[in-house]
C-alpha cells in the first residue's frame, strides 16, 4: 500500500514538473551562446556615473564560504554580505570543453562577448574588441585597473590589450603603455625593462617604464613610493611592485585595499565620472594549489578591497559596484567547518578551472539587474546602460 501512495505522490509531483525539449540524445537543449547576446535592457534604469568592477579570480561560492566560515570564527563578517544583489554567472567560453581560461573570462567581463581561451580582448577570429575601459575613455571619464598580479596577466590585460595569445606578454606590455588608463597598479616590472638589465624578459631594448614617465605617468616601483604618492593631486600613476606577481596576501607591503583607496582617490576628482576594475588575482594560486589557507587568506585580502569601493559607493551614490569571478579554481567544497573556531576541511577535484557557476553579486544604481542567472558576457552589457549605452557587444567588434 506504501509503495501505491509513494507511486501516486511521484505522478503527481511529475505532473507540476516543468517540460524541456530534448533532442534524439534525449539531452535538455539551451540557448546558443556561441555568439553574442544582448542582456536584456534594464527596466526603469537609473544613470550612473562610476562603474568599478571586481573580479576574484578562481573564485566561486565556495571559496567565498570558505572566507566567510572563517571570519565567524573571529565574530566578524564579509563585506561581500553586505551586497543586497545576489546572482550568479556562467564562466564558458567557446573552448570545446567549455572550460574558461582567464584570458576568454577577462574577455568577457571586459568586452562583453565570448571568444576562445587565450584570446585577450579579441573575438574568436582574432578581431579586436572595444572593450569598457576604452568606452569610458570615449566619454571623458577616468580609468583605472588595480590587480595582485602581473599588469601583463590575462584579466588585467583584458582591459588595456588586444593580442591573440595571452603569452605575449610582451606585446601586452607594450600596448598597456599605450592604453587609455589614468591609474595602473601591481606587479610584472620585468616586461617593462629593457633587456639590458638583468631583471628584464623582454628582448627588445624599449624602456616601457621610460615610456609612461613621458605621458605624464608617476611610476612607482616600491611600496615607500606609493605611500608617499598622493594620488589627490598626481596626473596618473602606473605602479610595478614586483618582478612579475606579486607576493602572497599576508605577505604583501602594497596591499590590494590601499591600492585601491588611493585609485579612487585620483579617479574621483574628474566630474564625469570613472571606470575602475580591481581583481584579486591570487586566489586563482590558491586553487590550483588546492590550498585551502591560500584562498581564504586571498579571499579576504580582496573583501578589504571590496569594502573600499562599497564605502565609497555608499557615500556617493551614483557609483555601481560588481564583484564576480572569472572562474572557479580547484572544484572547491567544504566537508567539515566549525564556526566557532573559523576552521574547516576542504575537498577538491584537482589543480585545474571548472566549469561552476560562480557569485555576481552588486551594489548601487541598477544592481538588482544583476540578480539572477547570467552569463558572464552579460556584465559590461548591464553595466553601461546605466551609462545611456545600449547593445554594447554590437559595436564592440572593431571591423
């Protein structure tokens, strides 16, 4: 008689189960997102005047659990939590595994279309992309990006750079000397040096660091040197504070928070406005080294910086913050966590990109857009119409 009921009770919830059409694979078909696709527009948008994105690289649900359990244990929270838009985006590219590289997961955050990995502000035909630190240019506003790894690395170069490769670093180096950014801070001083001296990789004897001194740049090479700048007065600023990433976050004299405090100092004094991207770049490391301190420490190295642009969002309020990922790194999960004490063990799948969903979450004008499931190519997209900027990946491709 049990088994007549439980029979009957699976009809009935089968009945209430939504219908997908499945192809003769019998597999649920979805969207082709192989090209790009509009986000949809917001309703009733409201204007904005500073768009700062920021990206954790590597870093998923988990990892932000994984931060968040151990703040408990200290009776402090995430400032992450204090973000009222909770979403969620889908990292792939068009890899044939779908699995994003940061190259083609920067090109989408930056560019708002999906290429192949390795890509760097390009398509998948190798055509250069607009991406949406050059349309804040265009429209007169300040730009910055703020990371903990080389300048040359995949997701900063995403914003300054267009190459096929992303190991160009090289040619990356030399494009970012020519890119529309007022302030450029974090490691990979050696693609800058010529190669006379003996930290330098290039092979060429262009002094990049020579280059920016003569647009106007203040070029700091020492956490001293940043200290001692003050950003409320400086034209622009490029900061190379280690040969190529820079050190670990409990380790590191120029951390991430005040990096990005003194960017938002330079960048807040011009009337129209600013586009900033920040990354923490290390908690990428952590996952492909499945150590589990290594993230948490990155982790919350990068919700300090968080709370210096939700802080600074908060007193001006025409600022929209969006913090995501790139990717998940590692296949994280947490199989025993104690609150009280903040500690915890974690699982992995191994030392390489999956394909997770990973966190969108936002703050500011127009944030609730980005509640939700996206795609990541959607979040330029909904950023910049609260810019009066429509179908940004429509004219992003330059032909």
């Amino acid at each position: 008689m049990k088994r007549l009921l439980h029979l009957a009770l699976a009809a009935l919830l089968m009945l209430s189960l939504p219908v997908y059409a499945a192809d003769q694979n019998d597999t649920v078909k979805i969207a082709d997102f192989t090209q790009a696709a509009d986000a949809a527009a917001i309703q009733n948008v409201k204007p904005v005047k500073n768009i700062i994105i920021m990206i954790g690289d590597g870093m998923g649900i988990n990892e932000v659990g994984a931060a968040r359990t151990a703040l408990y244990g200290r009776g402090l929270g995430l400032t992450l939590d204090r973000l009222p838009a909770l979403g969620q985006s889908i990292t792939w590219s068009l890899s044939d595994d779908f699995i994003t590289d940061s190259g083609a997961g920067g090109t989408a955050l930056a560019c708002g279309l999906r290429t192949l990995n390795g890509r760097i502000g390009e398509d998948r035909d190798a055509r250069p992309l607009k991406n949406i630190l050059e349309l804040a240019r265009s429209m007169g506003k300040s730009t910055g990006v703020v990371v903990t790894c080389s300048i040359t690395h995949a997701t900063p170069a995403c914003f300054l750079a267009h190459v096929k490769n992303r190991s160009n670093e090289w040619e990356i180096a030399r494009q970012i000397c020519a890119a529309p950014a007022d302030v450029m801070l974090g490691g990979g001083i050696e693609f800058f040096l010529p190669a006379s001296d003996k930290r330098s990789r290039r092979d060429d004897e262009t002094d990049l660091l020579e280059v920016l001194r003569k647009r106007g740049y203040s070029v700091l090479t020492t956490a001293d040197e940043l200290k001692a700048t003050d950003f409320g007065k400086a034209k622009a600023v490029a900061g190379f504070f280690a040969p190529y990433n820079m050190r670990s976050a409990t380790k590191r004299d120029t951390p991430l928070p005040d990096m990005v405090a003194g960017a938002l100092q330079l960048l807040s004094r011009n009337p129209k406005g600013f586009f900033l991207m920040v990354e923490g770049s290390q908690i990428d490391g952590g996952g492909h080294g499945n150590d589990l301190q290594y993230v948490v420490d990155e982790t919350l190295d990068f919700d300090r910086a968080v709370a210096k642009a939700v802080d600074f969002a908060e007193k001006d309020g025409n600022t929209l913050v969006v913090v995501t990922a790139d990717h998940e790194t590692g296949g994280l999960s947490l199989t025993e966590t104690n609150e009280t004490d903040g500690t915890m063990t974690a699982g992995w799948t191994g030392p390489e990109h999956t394909g997770s969903v990973v966190p969108l979450l936002a703050y500011g004008p127009n944030a609730q857009a980005f509640a939700g499931l996206h795609h990541n190519f959607h979040v330029p997209q909904l950023a910049v119409q609260g810019w009066g900027v429509k179908n940004f990946a429509s004219f992003a491709t330059d032909k």
